[in-house]
C-alpha cells in the first residue's frame, strides 16, 4: 500500500511541476526578435515598472516587477511582437 501512496505523490508532484511550466513562446531565429530595449520600452509604456528581465529557455521575454498600480506581475512576452503570452498578478 506505501507504494501505491508514494506513486500517487510522485504522479501529483508531476503534474503541479508541468502545470507551472513556463510558455514556449517562439520557435523563430533570434534575428526576428524584438531588441531587449526596444522591448524593455515597450513594457515601460505600457506602465510596468521592471524588477527583473530575463530571456527563457522557452523563448520569451520574461519580467518580474509592478504593474501601473503597483501590485506584483510576471509576464511572459513574445519577443516577436511583443504580445502578453502569460502572466501571473499577485
């Protein structure tokens, strides 16, 4: 029976990890991309206010910082428009 339990918890613990996956967000040489300034100018516009930047294995931009109200967000962008792929507020 505890090896019934302990599949169980590795099935869950499986599962949680690929439902917090982060996005693929383009599959598009480097070249098609956005700058990072011409991105991080984007972001700024739209009134986010920047902690940290990052580019992901899964080819996004990613921010973590404050929205114009100054509450939490992680946003995944598409470097090749520059198009919310996900986010997270908090």
């Amino acid at each position: 029976m505890r090896t019934f339990d302990a599949l169980l918890a590795v099935a869950g613990l499986t599962l949680s990890a690929v439902a917090f996956a982060a996005p693929q967000c383009t599959d598009k040489p480097k070249s098609d991309w956005m700058s990072e300034a011409a991105m991080k100018q984007k972001i700024a516009e739209q009134g986010y206010t920047v902690d940290k930047f990052k580019t992901t294995d899964g080819n996004c931009y990613e921010i973590y910082g404050k929205d114009k109200d100054g509450k939490k967000v992680e946003i995944y962008f598409s470097p090749i428009d520059g198009s919310v792929v996900k986010e997270k507020r908090g």
